[in-house]
C-alpha cells in the first residue's frame, strides 16, 4: 500500500478531496478487516497506518470547518 499521508500534504486539499480521500480510507479499513477476518490480510501494519490516515484526515477537516465558523 502506499505510504502514509503527511499533516502538511493534507492540509493542502479542499474539504470535498479531504471527504473523498476520507471514504476512500473507510472502504479499505473496511476491506482489511474482512482480510484478517479470513486470515488473508499480508501487510499487517497497514491496518495501523490507514486508522492513522483516518485520524488525520477527519482532524484537519474538522480544524477547515472549526475555522470556517470563526471567520
């Protein structure tokens, strides 16, 4: 899989990429689970790093509208 995503690049797209990039980060966490439910998933530390992208991404989308309100 590729490598995980950087607070800098992430800050730089649209809240409408963030919100595609976000579901598109579900959809594999969701397929990952399903991979080491059938004891199929290889990269095991991947599941680590998608929950982080998910993490990451729904925090500076929630700082993009946090800071929409304000101003």
């Amino acid at each position: 899989m590729a490598k995980e995503m950087k607070p800098t690049d992430v800050r730089l797209k649209t809240t409408d990429e963030l919100s595609t990039i976000l579901l598109d980060l579900r959809k594999a966490q969701f397929n990952m689970r399903f991979q080491k439910a059938t004891g199929q998933l290889e990269g095991v530390g991947d599941v680590r790093r998608v929950r982080r992208d998910i993490a990451r991404v729904k925090t500076i989308l929630a700082e993009k509208s946090s800071s929409a309100t304000q101003s």
